[in-house]
C-alpha cells in the first residue's frame, strides 16, 4: 500500500492513500485505524488536509471523476463528498488551505488553462480562470504539497513537465497569478517542481527532480529570499536525488523515495538522515509498503 498525504495536528496525525486508504491516530503514533469513507477502494487519496481532530478534508487524483474532495466534521465516522472534478480531460493534483473555510485545488490544464477552484465556506467549490500553462506543462500528485497557501490570501504552486519548472503565485486567493521560470530540471514529463513551503512571506523552498530517476541528485531544488519573484539554486549541498516534499519552519526538511536531508540555513545547504518517504508534516512521514515514521532528524550543529 502507498501512502500519498500525512497531516498532523499535534497528537491527531491523519494518512492518506491508494486505495481509498484513510488512517488517523490520536495519540501521536501508538494506535491507527481506519477511518475511510465507504465505497472508495478504487481511488487513490493523494493529500489530506486537517483542520483539528475532527475536520479534515481528503483529495483523490485521478482522471475526470476520479478526482474528488471529501470532508467529515466527526472524526472520520462519516464523510461527505463536496467536490468531484467534472472536466472529463482534468486531474486534481493537492490542495490547501487558509483557514477551514477557504482554500484552493490546484488541477492539471484543460484547454491551456491550470485547473483552479477555490471555496468560502470549507463545502461549495467554484472554478476560477487558472493561468496560462506552457506546451508540455502540469503538476504532480505526488505528496499532495504542490500548491502552498500562506496568511489570508497567498499561495504558490509549483509546475513540471517539458513545460515546467515554473513557480506561480497568487496574492488574492487565486483569482489572479504571476509566474517565475526555476532552475529545477523538467527535461521530461517525470521531472519538475514536486513540493514547496515557505517559512515567510519571503523565504520558500521548491523540491522536485524526476521520479524515473530518483537517484540522480542534480536540478532538484530552488531557493528564494523575495517572496518567490525569483528563483536560485542553493550554493552548498544539495539533497542527493529526487524530492517528492518538503517542509519549511525554524529547519527545513525534504523528503523522497531516495532519501531526506535537513536544512537550518533555509535551504542554502543540506545534509542528509533517515530513509525516503512520499510526504512529510509536522515530524510525520508516509511512504510505500504502508510506512509511517516519526523523524528523528540529527540536531543542529
């Protein structure tokens, strides 16, 4: 089983996954069980996002219907289907939010336009006109964190393919977007930006690289210091491959199938510990075989 999303809240940890896979504890790790809505075995939960220890939304990725946006408000006993991707051609990619009522779906593009719907009320979704997507450009599924929502209104997302490698960020809650070129690889349809995070409003992390080759270790991060206006490849060590997520607070973590490394100087250089995972949060990791760890990174030096 491959485990996609992890979110925790101090002792309530949430997991997502293949297979309609749901898992919560509460108490930090000892016990899990499951909690997933009824009739899901054949999608694939690629994030989950929770408000407390009773809220949470789930996302499935997938083509067309496939692509859907569950919620409970009772601990996972029931759930409610508020979203299902209607665009025949589309595929949600993660989602994020800025409070339990308003958040953003950032989905792959249909007729030249990235997939955006937004909400403000935590259950009615609407499509907003996303930004122009290159020839060759999308977005990865792959830990849920490619889309990254700050303060009231911000966000950021990062994009990959033949096309990618591309930063956008909205300052409105989505209605409008720029765009910044990174030098993260995308020189085929497995490579580009994976995941970001941003510390504050002017220090972010975007991780990536090409999952085919997870190993190969070079044009798999970027760095900015002015609110994401623009990128830079950090001049110490770099994570040695492929990078599905990070997390970015007082240290920065990335993690991937090849390995993690930490950060303290906010990315400017790495070092490495532990195994790789799909995706990372709060001190909690997800992988495949149905892996869930607390990280224990190295302290400071």
């Amino acid at each position: 089983m491959n485990l996609r999303g992890v979110s925790a809240k101090g002792q309530t940890v949430w997991v997502s996954g293949e297979k309609g896979t749901v898992l919560k504890t509460t108490d930090g790790g000892m016990m899990w069980r499951s909690v997933n809505p009824r009739g899901v075995a054949d999608v694939d939960f690629r994030d989950v996002e929770a408000m407390d220890d009773r809220t949470a939304f789930i996302m499935s990725a997938g083509e067309g219907p496939k692509s859907r946006i569950y919620k409970t408000t009772d601990g996972g006993a029931s759930w409610l289907l508020i979203a299902t991707n209607l665009e025949p051609k589309g595929f949600w990619d993660c989602m994020s939010f800025w409070d339990p009522t308003h958040g953003v779906i950032l989905g792959d593009p249909v007729d030249g336009r990235f997939n955006i719907l937004t909400t403000i009320d935590g259950i009615t979704w609407q499509p907003v006109k996303g930004p122009a997507a290159n020839k060759d450009e999308g977005a990865f599924a792959a830990s849920g964190t490619c889309v990254f929502t700050r303060g009231t209104r911000e966000a950021w997302f990062g994009t990959g393919g033949l096309g990618g490698g591309r930063v956008f960020h909205s300052q409105d809650s989505g209605q409008t977007w720029s765009v910044a070129k990174t030098p993260i690889r995308h020189d085929s349809d497995g490579a580009g930006i994976f995941s970001l995070a941003f510390s504050d409003a002017l220090h972010g992390v975007a991780v990536g690289g090409d999952y085919k080759k997870p190993t190969e270790s070079a044009g798999n991060l970027a760095i900015t210091n002015d609110g994401g206006k623009t990128w830079i490849a950090p001049s110490g060590p770099a994570p040695g491959g492929y990078r599905s997520a990070v997390t970015c607070d007082s240290v920065c973590i990335a993690t991937g199938t090849s390995g993690s490394n930490l950060s303290t100087d906010g990315g400017k250089s790495w070092r490495s510990f532990d195994g790789g995972f799909n995706a990372i949060n709060n001190g909690f990791a997800v992988g495949t075989n149905g892996r869930i760890a607390i990280l224990s990174p190295p302290p400071p030096r």
